[in-house]
C-alpha cells in the first residue's frame, strides 16, 4: 500500500468516523492555507498573535487545569521569558532561534522557583501566592529602569523572520506542535498521575508516588511552554514590557481556558482563537467593546458551563455505555464494539 492510501485510509478510519476530529482538521488547513486567500496583513497579525497566546493559554491549562495547581500568576513564565529573550538579543546580539529557547529555559528555572515554596499551598492560598511572583518582578523592573527599561520596556529587538507572512507561518506551526506535544504529555502516563493528583492527591501519595516530583515537573513543563509564547511574542511586537507582566495577563489565560473548556488543552486554543479576534474586531464598538466581551463570556459560562468545546462535543458526539469510545450522534452502534448506541 503506498503512502498516499495510507494517509487516505487512516483519514476514513480515524477523521471522518468523529466530527470533532474532521473540525481540528479543516481548522487546521484554515490556518495553514489562509494567506493563499487573502493577504490582509492585519488579518494575519491577528491570527498570529492568538497562535502565541494559544501556546500560552494551553500552557495554565497543563498546569492548573490537570494538575489542579491554581496558578493566578501565570504572566510571571511569559515575562521573564519576555525579557530574557530581549536582554539575550538586543544586549548580546543573539538570534531568535537561540533566545527564544533560552527564554523558555529562564521560564524552567522560575517554575522551579514558585513551584518550591508553593508546594505545601492549596485552593487559594497557592493563587494568591503565585499572583505574588509577578508583582514582585514588575517591582524589580521598576527599580531599574536603565537595565530593564521601566514603564516603557526593552524595544527595539529583532523581528521573528523578514516578512510578516514568514512569522505568521512560524508561530502557526509551533502552536500546533507545541499544543500537540502538550496534548500527547496529558495523554501519557504522566498525564494520568497529573490527573489523579488533581483528583485525589492523598490517594496518588499513599500509592508510592512521589507527588513533590510531579508537580515540580508540571510547573517547569508550564513555565517552558508559556516562557516559549513568551519569548516569540517579544520577537513579534519587537518589545518587551511591564504589560506582559499585569494582573490581566494572567487572567486572560484562565479566561481563554475556562471559555474553550479546561482539561482539554485544544479548549484554549479554542478559546483564544474565538475571545481575541472578537475582542479585536470589537474595537469598532469603542465604548461598548468590553461590556459586549463581558457578554459574551458570562453567556457562554452560563449555557455551556464546561467550555465550547465540550457543548459541542456533546451535541456532536456521544459516548459508548460500554466501552466508553466517543461516536457520531448519528450512529445506531458502536464503532469498536459494535454494541447498540442509546
């Protein structure tokens, strides 16, 4: 059999048996093919941005939402490697192929730096602890402005690639292996004992698991892939700033996450890809572009309390009784078992 029925037959057999499975594929061609339709650079800068925020958001989803670490300081990964990656290129000359990994790194090494203390910390306490990490970097930043630049940030860093289409194709496609290598991590064996620590973590420990260990991974796995988005968003905007470490910014994750559906890591980039351009393409409602946003969220929490994705699923899909494999709705037996679908 030769590789393209190969491909075809996996197709048949795999995508087009569940629609949720054929929509990431048509998102995908979207994404990949999109600048052959049109050539509208703000339309490609919009794009670009949500698949650097998607890396961003997926990453609080790895950590907060499978392991049950609330992380409210989730900006803290994004701007250290913000500005490891602008002092690394504009004070040492260094490329974006080399700081943009060394951003990522620089985010491992604060994980292990909020993960440590705030192991012992749960519920709230371990949120407003990790809110903490932020500020106090900002407050650093603040207190020296010919290092860091202050309120006005490091500018004047080099640009991601040559043109605006090459970086939209470099972030596009580092959103989606990075996603996927985050979604396959959830799906591994190290996913199943992130889940149960957030599930029962009594339990995970008295069965000889070292949880200290795991966790400690999980903020480091969080900070590399948000110190990533990072690093590639200061390369993007050419300029790294306080901004990147707000309040909202942290926030904004958990609000992408929460909206696309936790525990899903593909529901934050759902998320982003609906809540920014909206909140883009919003603008043209001045005064009333946040009340509408606001809208929109409180309305999707209200009806789909689980996340988009999940709603749709659900509308799209149903579980075997049996076996528990995901069908078509419109499927009178299962796919697998071929027991009778109710």
């Amino acid at each position: 059999m030769t590789a393209i029925g190969i491909a075809l037959r996996y197709f048949r057999n795999e995508i087009l048996v569940l629609p949720t499975r054929l929509i990431a594929v048509l998102f995908v061609l979207l994404l990949i093919f999109l600048p052959l339709l049109t050539r509208d650079m703000y339309i490609l800068r919009i794009l670009s941005i949500a698949a650097i925020f998607s890396i961003y958001a997926a990453s609080w989803d790895l950590l907060s939402g499978y392991v049950g670490q609330v992380n409210f300081g989730h900006a803290f990964f994004f701007g250290v490697a913000a500005y490891t990656t602008a002092l690394l290129n504009l004070r040492l000359g260094l490329s974006p192929l080399i700081t943009i990994p060394l951003g990522g790194i620089a985010s491992v090494l604060v994980g292990l730096l909020v993960g440590i203390p705030c192991l012992r910390l749960k519920g709230p306490y371990l949120g407003l602890a990790t809110l903490a990490f932020p500020i106090m970097l900002t407050g650093i930043i603040f207190a020296f402005p010919e290092f860091f630049g202050g309120e006005l940030g490091i500018s004047g860093i080099a640009r991601l690639a040559s043109s605006r289409l090459n970086e939209y194709y470099i972030v596009v496609i580092l959103m989606l292996v990075l996603c996927y290598i985050m979604w396959k991590i959830t799906d591994s064996k190290i996913g199943i004992i992130f889940h149960a620590i957030r599930e029962d973590e009594i339990a995970v420990r008295a069965s000889g698991i070292n949880t200290t260990k795991y966790k400690l991974l999980a903020f480091c796995l969080s900070g590399f892939f948000a110190g990533i988005a990072g690093g590639l968003f200061t390369h993007f905007l050419r300029v790294a700033g306080p901004p990147m470490l707000a309040v909202l910014m942290s926030f904004q994750a958990i609000i992408w996450s929460i909206f696309g559906g936790i525990v899903t890591i593909y529901g934050a980039v759902v998320g982003v890809f609906i809540l920014f351009p909206a909140l883009e393409f919003l603008r043209a409602a001045a005064e009333y572009r946040m009340l509408i946003f606001a809208l929109i969220v409180l309305l999707v929490l209200r009806f789909m309390p689980q996340g988009i994705t999940a709603f749709f699923r659900d509308k799209l899909e149903r579980e075997c009784p049996r076996c528990k494999v995901r069908n078509a709705i419109t499927r009178k037996e299962c796919r697998v078992c071929f027991s009778g679908m109710k």
